[in-house]
C-alpha cells in the first residue's frame, strides 16, 4: 500500500470546483487536481430523487492529509452534504509517486 488516495469531489460549478482544487493545491493537500465535466448526477436528497449537472474535481494526495482536505472543502462548498470520498492509490509509477511525495511535503 502506497499510502497515496485519490479524492473525488463533487462541485455544483466549474467555479466552485476551480477554487477548491486550487485551494487543496496550494496548502499542500493535494499535489495535483483535474476538473471534470459537466457529469449529470443522480441522487437522493431529503427524500426525493434528483438529479443535477455537477463537476467532477479529482485530487491526488496521502491517507494522512484526508481530514483537512475534508476540513477545507468543507469550509468551501456550497453543499451541506458535499462529496467526499478518498480511494487508495495501489500502483503509481515510481518517478509519480516520487514526485507526489515531494510536493505534498514541501510546506505552503
């Protein structure tokens, strides 16, 4: 195991979804991040099926910086319920992983 995740996040907007990666990336809580879409969602909220255009945001980061990310983004988001959700990192190239290490460890 790596100890490096990858972390989705769902943004009501492209703008929403640009200022939360580059505020992950700045502060070091992510080594880099991807904007996505528009996806189409479809959930349940508050007892009803809805469904709404969202962006993707995808940031690369380590098991232990998790909780600010969720600390942060939460700060952020226009959501009460935002999307959050990390999956372990298995495999990564060795040069990638090396990078991703040096510069989630540089401080802000």
């Amino acid at each position: 195991m790596t100890g490096l995740i990858q972390v989705f996040i769902t943004a009501s907007s492209r703008e929403e979804g640009e200022k939360i990666v580059e505020a992950l990336v700045k502060n070091r809580l992510a080594a880099c991040g991807q904007l996505v879409g528009p996806i189409q969602s479809t959930y349940w909220w508050q007892g009803r099926i809805e469904s709404s255009a969202e962006w993707l945001c995808l940031v690369k980061s380590q098991e232990d910086k998790f909780s600010e990310i969720v600390g942060l983004v939460k700060e952020m988001h226009s959501y009460q319920v935002p999307e959050i959700i990390a999956m372990p990192l298995v495999a990564v190239s060795e040069s990638y992983e090396q990078w991703m290490r040096e510069e989630l460890n540089r401080l802000p």
